[in-house]
C-alpha cells in the first residue's frame, strides 16, 4: 500500500537586488497562485553579496508551507515551472532539489553525464550548491538564517547552504534538463568575473519526468577553468585529479593519445583541444555502459562543454563561436570513449617487483594522496594512519614519514621501521627549519647548530632525532626540507592555505613589501620523493620546492584562483621569509619541478571552497 503523502504547500521568494524590481517580481508574478515573494538586500549600497538578501529570503517561509524554493533574480524559469517544483516536493519530499545546473560547475559536469545516460536527476558532488533555484523542505528553510548567523563568517551564500545541508545530512539533486536558465545579466554578488554562464541543457517546457530514480555518478570528469579533470569516489571522499591521470590509471591513456592523434584538426588552440579530447574520451569511458545517447542531446551538452571550461578567459561571443567546433571534437572523443570503455578498463597496477613504500605521518589524507601520487610513480605505495607496528612494515624497504608535531608518533615510527628491518627512511621535513637564519637565501648546510626559533627549532629536533636513529640502526637516513604544499589538504598553518581562507571568507591580506615564499606543488613533492627513492642514499639533506614569489606575487596568484580580495600593506617587519637553494636535488638526482603551481594553487582553492564541509550519504 502507497504511503500517505501530505499535500503539498509551496512558499517561496525571488532574491533581488533594489535595481532588479521589475526582473524579480516577473519571476514571483509566474506563480499564479501568488505564493512568491520579491526579497530586497537590506543594505543594497553595502558590499555586494547574497548572504545579506539570504537571511531575508529563507526566512519568510509561509506558516503552513511543506517547501520553500528561493530564486534568484536573473534566472529564466521553463514554462510550468512551479507546478513543477510541486510534484517533485511530494514524491521527494525530504531532500533539497536545485533547478539549475551551470556549465562552468563540477555539478555542469554531472548533468552532462545525466543527459548522456538518460536519466532526468542526478545528486550533486560536493561543491557550493547551486542556489539560482533551490528548493528545500520547509523546516529545513527555517533553520537556514541561524545557521547562516553562526556559521556563515564571509563564505560565499552557495558554500555556506552546502556547509548547512550537510551538517543534516540532506542530499542535493538536480534536474537534467534544468527547468531554470541563467539570464545573462551582471552579478549583483560579485561574481561577473567568472563569465558567460548557463545551464549544461536547458527545456523551455518543465515536463513530469519518467522516474525520480536519482544517480550518484562514481567518476565525473569535468572542464573547468581550462583543465580536464576527474572527480573520483573513493569510499567516503572525493578524489580529484587531472583526466590525463585518471585514463593512465584505467589503462586506456595511451588509447586516449592515439584516438587523438588520429582525429580531425578542430582549428582549436592545442591546449583546448586536448583538453576538451580527454574529458570527451573520459565521458565517453564513464557511460559506455549505458545505451547510445540521443544524438541531439549528445550535441546539445557538448556544445556548451567548452564554454564551460573557458568561460573565464573568453567573452561570451567567442565562447558561442568555439561551440561547434567544440562540440564536433567532444562527439569524436565521446564515440572513441564509449569504444574504448566497451573493451573494458584496464587498472595499471605497478609492478609485482616495485618496491613497497609506506607513507606514514600527516594528516591522513593528505598521506593518502601522496601514496596514490607515488603508486602513479611507479611505487607499491601505501598510506598507514597512526602509529604502524613492526608487521605492518615486514618486508617494505622505503619508509616516508611526513614530519609535524607529533614526536611520539616519530618515536613509534622509527621504532617499528627498525624492528621490520626497514632499508631507507624519508623524512619529509619543512623549509621552516631554517626560520631565524638571517639568511635570504639557504642551502642544506644550515642550521649548523640547534636554531633558536622555536618553530625551526621543534623541525630541527625532528630531523636530529631520524639522523641519529639512522647512526645507531644502521638505516639509510634523507631528510627532505619541504616549501609550503600546494594542493588539496595542504596543511592548515601554511601560508596558501591561510590566505586562500581569507579570501574566500572576504577577509584582507596583510601583505609585508619584503616578504617572499616558496611552494611546492603537491604532484612535484611526489616526483622528489620518488626521484630520491630511485636512487641510491646520497645527501643526507634535500631541499625541495616548485616556485618562489614575492609577497605580493603570491596573493595574486591566490586571489585569481579563488576569490579577488583585497590586500593591505603592513607597516611591521612581518615574518621573516628566505629562499631555498635546490641545486642540490637538482644537480644529484636530476630532479626539476614539472606540475603547473597555477593548476596545483587552483586544486588548493577548489578543495578549500568545496571540499572541506563534509558530504551526505546518498538514500538506497
């Protein structure tokens, strides 16, 4: 027997801007029945931002409303779009439900592959919401505003509902087609400088869908400022990593380079068309299972693939000139996919002679990413959180630790290395140790004696107490002094992670004229360590790092792949800041940083935004 569904009472507001009264309240005015409310910003001279007009929207739910669907003010809706948001509150009445799908979005990305896969809903990937057109269950809505007062501290309005929805554990899905299209108007929140962007697919005419049977897509390759990339799941997170990566892993890498080779010029730059090659290849491996797509639908979502991926480099008329040609090439690489992914994918496993190396130390998944990163390498590589015990490192020869401040945890690693017999052990130190040198530029013979900075001096200690093990145990000891990480869960105190916060919580940066840095990306710090277990123990200390910058080289660099903010200029000394020498590794291993830090800045500023607020588990 069906279960009682209780009717459905739909309230609702169009977020607005005072400029936008009339866009808005044609919006509110679609619903016939008069349940819409047109939402002012209360400070519309102030900064420009959602989460003012938020407060106000979310909180005017309608006292006997089930749902309430908030708008914003430059959207189109398809006809019927509120009887359509009805039906799909009462057979979804527990989730929250997005209307709208964006091009330039992870969650653009998923939609592509609803469409390809003929499915009309998908749940999202953890990213901000998509909030042009969000509806939630109504006591959902009313808790927004306060969690917003408590836990909003400057977080764009769509990361901050993503923060909300899953502390409760409410999944998102979306429409495919989006019933809600973007208008191509200025941001009222700020965020023109992203560019021209619209829905994946669009209808004009909101339809009941055939089933409310909603997927959660297990790899999602995605373009998206310029990059082919994969978002993949890994049990209960996230893994994102280039395409080209990904199809090296599933074996079908070299298949992807023929098929490309082999296509037809597309008069695109290189850059793009690879690019767009490998996310229409990895789309096509990804849905190769499902029966053909509909030739038209095929060539609607592909058509706005590139514009997606370029929306921030290029105006709008130059993104809709690239379309065919975009679209053409992504259908080639999309059939060579699909072809490729009938034979099957084929996992590239290192081989049974590599060396096993046990990553130990860190924050666990950042340990976790390197160990995937070395077994790209060529490593049977593992990631072991806690503290190992002599069995669990039998029979590993290369043990990586990644230093911080836990000595206890050293002591325990050192003491089960030993024990297991292991061969050679990487210390994955820091540049910090050289905090208190004087010194604008060092090199691997300093400090010669304890440093006096107690933070230099903690990363000495660390790197003495491995040395001296390795005397007494007879184990090869290398010490690797690392630049700040730059990628996703680079530790909290390092500088990137700390100004990437600020801007993306709309906080100014403290900047020092004298100030300089060093990065490392996080894909270069694998090749170190991995050049270093290729060769033979030589020095005993390395130092390692991809790009050097000036203080305010660096904040561009942050801002332009997160969110412009601006910044202040001290008066103070500021922290003391020097440059490592890296000729060393350079000169002994041959070793030269090769990832692009702009790709390795943006994955930071990406997981930073999206990635760190939890998930949701998808219903059975």
């Amino acid at each position: 027997m069906e279960p009682t569904r209780r009717p459905v009472k739909l309230s609702g507001a169009v977020m607005a801007h005072p400029k936008r009264m009339k866009e808005a309240q044609l919006i509110a005015d679609a619903d016939t029945k008069g349940r819409i409310r047109v939402t002012v910003d209360p400070d519309p001279g102030g900064r420009p931002t959602a989460l003012r007009t938020a407060l106000v929207s979310w909180g005017c739910v309608a006292p006997d409303a089930t749902h309430h669907v908030v708008l914003q003010d430059d959207v189109l809706l398809a006809d019927g779009f509120y009887e359509h948001a009805e039906r799909v509150a009462a057979e979804v009445p527990h989730e929250a439900v997005a209307f709208y799908a964006g091009w330039e979005a992870r969650n653009g990305a998923v939609a592509r592959l609803a469409a390809l896969t003929g499915s009309p809903w998908a749940y999202t990937l953890q990213e901000h919401v998509p909030c042009q057109a969000l509806m939630l269950p109504a006591d959902v809505a009313r808790g927004y505003a306060a969690f917003q007062e408590e836990h909003g501290a400057g977080w764009p309005y769509d990361v901050v509902v993503q923060q909300y929805l899953n502390s409760l554990g409410i999944p998102v899905r979306f429409t495919t087609p989006s019933t809600v299209q973007h208008d191509e108007v200025p941001s009222i929140a700020g965020n023109s400088y992203h560019g021209f962007r619209q829905a994946t697919l669009f209808t004009g005419r909101a339809e009941e869908p055939a089933t409310y049977d909603c997927p959660r897509f297990p790899v999602v390759p995605f373009y998206q400022y310029g990059e082919a990339r994969c978002a993949v799941r890994r049990e209960a997170e996230w893994e994102y990593l280039e395409t080209e990566r990904y199809l090296r892993r599933a074996g079908l890498l070299d298949n992807a380079t023929a098929a490309f080779a082999a296509a037809a010029p597309s008069g695109l730059p290189e850059r793009v068309s690879r690019a767009v090659w490998l996310t229409g290849f990895a789309t096509g491996v990804v849905t190769s299972d499902a029966p053909e797509p509909e030739p038209s639908v095929a060539a609607a979502v592909m058509e706005t693939l590139g514009p997606g991926g370029l929306c921030e480099e290029y105006t709008a008329g130059e993104l809709l000139a690239m379309a065919p040609a975009v679209r053409d090439l992504a259908l080639a690489a999309l059939a060579a996919g699909r072809r490729a992914g009938h034979l099957g994918i084929r996992p590239v496993s290192p081989a049974p002679d590599a060396a096993r190396v046990v990553v130990t130390g860190g924050e666990s998944r950042f340990g976790g990413q390197l160990a995937r990163l070395l077994a790209d390498l060529g490593h049977r590589a593992e990631h072991l959180a806690g503290a190992p015990e002599a069995r669990d490192l039998a029979g590993v020869p290369y043990v990586v630790h990644l230093g911080g401040a836990d000595d206890a945890l050293l002591d325990e690693v050192l003491t089960a290395a030993e024990q297991a017999g292991v061969e050679r052990f990487v210390y994955a130190g820091s540049a910090a140790v050289y905090r208190g040198s004087g010194a604008r530029t060092v090199a691997e013979g300093t400090p010669a004696e304890p440093p006096r900075d107690p933070v230099a001096l903690a990363w000495w200690r660390q790197e003495e107490r491995c040395r001296q093990w390795g005397e007494r145990s007879g184990t090869a000891v290398q010490v690797l002094r690392l630049a700040d990480p730059v990628g996703p869960h680079a530790p909290a105190g390092s500088t990137p992670v700390q100004w990437v916060h600020l801007a993306w919580t709309r906080r100014p940066l403290s900047l020092n004229k004298q100030g300089a840095h060093q990065i490392l990306d996080y894909r270069d710090m694998a090749g170190a360590i991995g050049a270093v277990l290729a060769a033979p123990p030589a020095a005993a200390v390395l130092n390692v790092a991809s790009a050097a910058y000036g203080e305010e080289e660096l904040a561009e660099l942050l801002a332009d792949v997160s969110r412009r903010t601006p910044w202040e200029w001290s008066d103070g000394p500021g922290a003391e800041r020097w440059t490592m020498s890296t000729e060393l590794i350079e000169n002994e291993l041959g070793w030269r940083p090769s990832a692009s830090v702009r790709e390795g800045a943006r994955a930071l500023a990406q997981w930073y935004a999206c990635d760190i607020h939890g998930d949701y588990d998808v219903p059975a």
